[in-house]
C-alpha cells in the first residue's frame, strides 16, 4: 500500500508541478479556441464604415449596448449623447482589446478582470436590455441542463478568466518575458 501511495504522490507531484507553468497556458488556449472569434466578431459587427469606424460606431452597436434607450429615441444616434457614444467605444474596443492581451499574455491578469466585468455588464444588457429572462435563454444553476446561454456558459467563461486572475498568464507569455527583464535588471 505504501507503494501505491509514494507511485500517486510522485506521478500527482509531477503533474501539479507542471500545472503551475501548465494551466494558464491551457487556460489561455481554450479561451482562444472558444471565445476569441465570439468577441471579435461581435466588435467588427459594432465597427462603423471605414477606417474611421474604429471612431464612429454603427447603429448596430448602439442596438446592441443600449437597446432601449435606442428604441425609445426612434433609433436616432444623434439623440443619444457623449456618454453613450464612450459606451459603445470603449464595449468595442474592449471586445478587441482584452482578448488580444488575453491570448498574448500581455498585462494577463487587469486583461481578464477586464473580461470578467465585461460579461457581466454583456450578461446584464441581455438580461434587462433584451429581455433576456426566457427560462431557456437565462438558465438555471444547479438544475438538469446545463445550456442556459446566460447563467451556465457565462459562469463557465469567468471561471475559465478567473483562473488567469489568479494564476496570471504562466511561463509562456509576455508577461513572463517582461518579468524576466524586469528582474535582470532590478536585481534585489
């Protein structure tokens, strides 16, 4: 039995050793295999014509970020005011952004904070915007299906970008480069 016991702690001790450098690479990767696309295309769809869509949103962005308060004033951008317009700027660039930092592994943990309070403001605005409170759209926690687009799949992605907050990006990032740099020249 001893045996057994040493063969679990040698092969687990392995592989937690190798989980610290593993699992925010593996984190990373399946954000990217799963949601990089989701949100780059949902900021091209918020992009304006041209070049200058990067400044000028489409009227689709404004649907989509602030649905009601765009229905109510006849679907007229310019009635809404500055406010609005930073909005949907900063929702669509963070929606380039934040991913793009994410897969990088730049600046990796403020980048998945960033993600984690932009799906929850994401989840928010399909809650109450789009009424997003159909049972099968909304989900349940803790109940026999686990699609609900709201409640079950968000809490899997801010769980997947939890762990990049706590365990930062790993050896394989840039930030891992810039630490190193920083180190060799502050030596302590």
């Amino acid at each position: 039995m001893r045996s057994v016991v040493s063969l679990h702690n040698a092969v687990f001790g392995l592989i937690e050793t190798a989980g610290s450098w593993l699992l925010p690479a593996l984190t990373r990767f399946v954000f990217a295999a799963t949601l990089l696309m989701y949100f780059w295309v949902s900021g091209v769809t918020k992009l304006g014509d041209g070049i200058l869509g990067l400044f000028s949103p489409s009227m689709g962005a404004y649907a989509q970020i602030f649905p009601k308060q765009f229905e109510a004033v006849g679907y007229d951008v310019s009635q809404l005011g500055a406010f609005h317009w930073l909005v949907v700027m900063a929702g669509t660039w963070a929606e380039f952004i934040l991913p793009l930092l994410l897969i990088i592994g730049l600046f990796t943990r403020l980048a998945a904070l960033g993600m984690i309070g932009f799906v929850v403001v994401q989840s928010l605005t399909d809650i109450y915007g789009h009424n997003g409170t159909d049972p099968k759209t909304l989900g349940a926690w803790f109940d026999r299906f686990p699609d609900g687009i709201i409640l079950d799949q968000r809490l899997l992605w801010v769980f997947l970008l939890s762990v990049l907050v706590i365990k930062g990006a790993g050896a394989l990032s840039l930030d891992a480069v810039l630490n190193r740099k920083f180190a060799a020249s502050n030596p302590a």
